[in-house]
C-alpha cells in the first residue's frame, strides 16, 4: 500500500469532527445574533414598541464613525 491510500481515511477522520465543530460555532453565533437583535430592537420586550432608530443601520454605522 502506498501512503497516498492511507490519506482519504485520515481526511475524513479530522474533516467530520471540524465540520460538527464549524456547525457548533455557527450555531452559537446565530443564537447571540439573535439574542443582541431581540435586545436591541426591543429593549422592554414585545409588549413595546418597535426600537426603529436600532433597526436603522446607517444611523447606526454613523454613530460608531
């Protein structure tokens, strides 16, 4: 056997633990975007208005400049 038959098996050997990693951290990036913008955009919860000046990114991106 040579040793280039050997490399499939030792790809998918580490490429299957860094694709369930890659899915984990994607995962959890989501989840915080999703917490920050529930937050940002409505700071007292649904029950009060929609925070428009949040949502509007050039304000936004403005305000960090």
């Amino acid at each position: 056997m040579s040793a280039g038959s050997d490399r499939p098996a030792a790809v998918s050997f580490i490429t299957a633990p860094l694709t369930g990693i890659t899915a984990v951290a994607v995962g959890v990036i989501l989840n915080l975007a999703t917490f920050f913008a529930y937050h940002a955009l409505w700071p007292q919860g649904f029950e009060s208005s929609f925070e428009w000046f949040s949502a509007d990114w050039d304000s936004g991106f403005t305000g960090l400049i």
